[in-house]
C-alpha cells in the first residue's frame, strides 16, 4: 500500500522564484548594456533622449545594477 503524500497549504515558491530570477538576469544583462551604451555616447560627447541623468549619476547606477547583477543566481536556501 502506497503511502499518501501530505501536501502543504503554502504555493511552491521556490520553482516561481527560480522563473523570476531568470527573467531578472535577462532584464539586467539588457540595462546594463543600454547603460554602458548610455556612459559611452556621453564620452563622445553625443547625446540622446535616453540621457536623463549625468555621468556620474548613471555610472553610480550601472555599478549598482551589476552588484546586484552578481548576485541574481547565487544559489538561495529555503529552510522550513
């Protein structure tokens, strides 16, 4: 005789956090670039609609956006 499996009341995050953590990387991996390319136009003197912020604004936000970028697929643990 099989046993029955207890299922819990709580929804399984861990497989919806593993998607969202997926599509996080992609939609960072993106912004960064569009920042880089942002940084480098203003470094030739260019400019653009998209630049609303000044260098120094925008390289504090790329810095920030790659720190939080390394660690988007850090292995996360969930004890019950």
């Amino acid at each position: 005789m099989q046993e029955p499996i207890e299922q819990i009341p709580q929804d399984d995050w861990v497989d919806q956090d593993l998607l969202t953590r997926d599509l996080a990387s992609d939609l960072l991996d993106a912004e960064i670039a569009a920042e880089r390319d942002r940084i480098a136009r203003v470094d030739r003197g260019e400019g653009g609609a998209d630049i609303v912020m000044s260098r120094a604004d925008m390289a504090r936000r790329l810095a920030a956006m790659e720190s939080i970028r390394s660690g988007v697929n850090d292995q996360v643990t969930i004890e019950f």
